[in-house]
C-alpha cells in the first residue's frame, strides 16, 4: 500500500444546508494527510458556532451538511452523495 501524500495546503470544500457550496483553499499550519485534514475539518466544526476560514469568508458550523476536501471536480459525487 502506498503511502498518502501529506500537503499543508487543502481545498475544503463545504456544503451548506441552504444548498450552497462554500470552497475555500486553506493553508495549514503544518503537513496533513487527506484523513488528518478532514479530521481537523471536524474538529473546527465542534469547536464553535463561526469558524474563519480566512479574512473574508466565515462560516456557521452548525450550517454545514457536509464537507470534502480535494478539487472542485468532484462536486457532483460530493452533491449526490446521498443519492442511490
């Protein structure tokens, strides 16, 4: 098995329950893992009501529906996800 590539900066990409999708790219304060980023996503979102993601864009926790991390490419799995 290989091993993951860690990066210091991530796309998070956040689904709204509005419906809206938030994408913001993040630079970490040090090198995560795919599992270790989206571990750290959950985390902020436990943390508290607003979370700063940068200057000029912050977000409700308790607005998200879901989360991924990775390129926008993957947006119709991430809006389907549920679907069957």
């Amino acid at each position: 098995m290989a091993e993951e590539e860690s990066k210091q900066v991530w796309q998070f990409n956040f689904l709204m329950n509005s419906g809206r999708t938030v994408t913001q790219e993040v630079e970490l304060s040090e090198p995560h893992t795919t599992r270790e980023a989206c571990e750290f996503i959950i985390k902020q979102l436990e943390r508290g009501i607003w979370w700063s993601l940068d200057d000029d864009l912050v977000i409700r926790t308790d607005r998200v529906e879901t989360f991924f991390v990775g390129d926008l490419e993957r947006e119709e799995d991430f809006l389907n996800k549920d679907e069957d």
